[in-house]
C-alpha cells in the first residue's frame, strides 16, 4: 500500500522535535578544476540519522568529508558553499580545525586503530583534549566508551593489548569508541562496514542504533539495505549532485524523482 503524505504542518503538534544540529548550503567541491560536488543544501538533525546512499564516485564521501573539514587535507581541495555546526559557519578563518574535529568525530572505511594498546587508543584523544588529567579519570572515560561501543565485555580484562591484534569488527567499534572518547556531537561514518564480515556488521548497525540520539549520526553507505535498516532520514546522490533527500522510508518506496527510483530498483548503480 503507498504512504499517503501528509502536508507541511499537517498535525504540527504531535511531531517529533527535531534539533538541527549542522547545516550545509550550497556547498560546492573542486579538485583543482574538475567540480566533484555541485550546490548542495542539507539538514543534519541530533534525532535521525542520516544516511548518504548513491554509485562509486558520486559525491558522497566528498561531502561528508566536508562536515569536518578533512578536505582541507587534500591540496588542489575548494570548498564553497556554508556549512555551518550550531549556527557557525566551520570554515571561518577563526574556527579551530582541532577542537571542529574533536566535535565532528569520523570513522573511516577501513578500520584504523593507532598501535597502541586498547585503553592508549581510546585515552589518546581525552590527553590531547585535556579532557582528564588522573589515572582515574582516564579510566572512567575509557570504560563509558568501550561500553557505549558495545566493546567493554569483550576487551575489560585485556586492556594492555594491542588494538591492532582485535578481530576487524572490534577494530571498527574501537574506531567508534575512539571517537565517542572525546565527547563529540557528530558522528560521520563513511562505509563503516564495507570491510567487515555480516556478523560484524550487523553488530555495528546495532551500535549505530544505540548511539541515535545522544549523537547526530552520518553514514555513507553503499549498501542499500543497511542504510533503509540504520537511517531515518537519507540523501541520494549522483554524480556530484544530491539528487533527492526525505524519509527513509519514502525514499525506499516512493521517491519523487526518476533517477532515485532507477537506483532503488537497481537499473544502474
């Protein structure tokens, strides 16, 4: 049966507060001259996560790679455009790139824990932070986010090894830990689980679900099952341009637009 959708406003009353927490528009992205990302304008709420879906090369990862400026790391890079965190735009010149990064944290494709021991890993930001400065400090923070993690039964009784021996999954989930350590309030996922096995991932997805909430989540993903399971709201993009962004739910069954609806169906992709 097709959802029926209600009008803008249409029972204002009984929806649910939605926070924004960052906003983007009409960001563009260049390498040297070649436009990889073209006038995009986005809402990111603390209360869904957001999932970025979409073929190899078209824009996804570039944007998401904007919310935290680590496009900056990538010489021939150009932003243009506004993005904004709480109502500041990150890329004034007075934004302080360390402390946006430790506020908009990141996990990456491939899981990266530094060679170091579990708890180092996940101590490592908290010291650079100054977020605590005893033993017992530390440990109160390392504890809470190995256990948000879903990692502390697994790991508590040997802290002192390396996070580099940890099976691929629980190296993705200390690379979720680590940047819950800090206490940020965006998390960016950018295909989390394409190099885990199903198992792994679906503990993963599972901790995505956990986190919703106290965090604003976004994950690009190609895998067009786990973003309809783990996201509420989702953006479709092809090349360079976001193409259609609504409820999941509408977006899997009946979006707007052709080209969301080839992709959906698996006509290219």
């Amino acid at each position: 049966m097709n959802q029926v959708s209600l009008p803008m406003g249409h029972n204002a009353e009984v929806a649910p507060k939605v926070t924004t927490k960052m906003t983007a528009r009409d960001v563009s992205v260049f390498y040297g001259a070649k436009q990889a990302l073209k006038n995009v304008s986005i809402d990111v709420s603390r209360e869904n996560v957001t999932a970025f879906i979409g073929p190899s090369g078209c824009g996804k990862s570039t944007f998401l790679r904007c919310f935290n400026r680590m496009n900056d790391t990538v010489d021939s890079a150009r932003v243009e455009g506004r993005i904004e965190l709480d109502g500041r735009d990150i890329y004034a010149s007075d934004m302080d790139v360390v402390q946006l990064r430790a506020r908009v944290g990141m996990v990456f494709q491939k899981p990266n824990p530094f060679p170091k021991s579990i708890y180092e890993n996940i101590a490592y930001g908290p010291r650079i932070h100054g977020l605590a400065r005893s033993k017992a400090e530390f440990d109160v923070i390392v504890e809470s986010a190995l256990k948000r993690a879903g990692l502390w039964d697994e790991v508590k009784d040997r802290l002192n090894e390396s996070g580099t021996a940890m099976s691929g999954g629980q190296q993705q989930r200390l690379c979720i830990a680590r940047a819950i350590a800090v206490d940020p309030e965006v998390i960016l996922m950018d295909e989390p689980c394409s190099a885990l096995d199903p198992i792994a991932t679906a503990k993963i997805e599972e901790l995505i679900d956990d986190l919703r909430g106290r965090y604003a989540i976004v994950i690009v993903t190609h895998n067009m099952q786990q973003a309809a399971r783990v996201s509420q709201k989702t953006a479709f993009f092809h090349l360079g341009t976001m193409v259609e962004y609504g409820d999941t739910s509408t977006i899997f069954t009946n979006p707007v637009e052709t080209r969301t609806k080839d992709y959906i169906t698996g006509r290219y992709g």
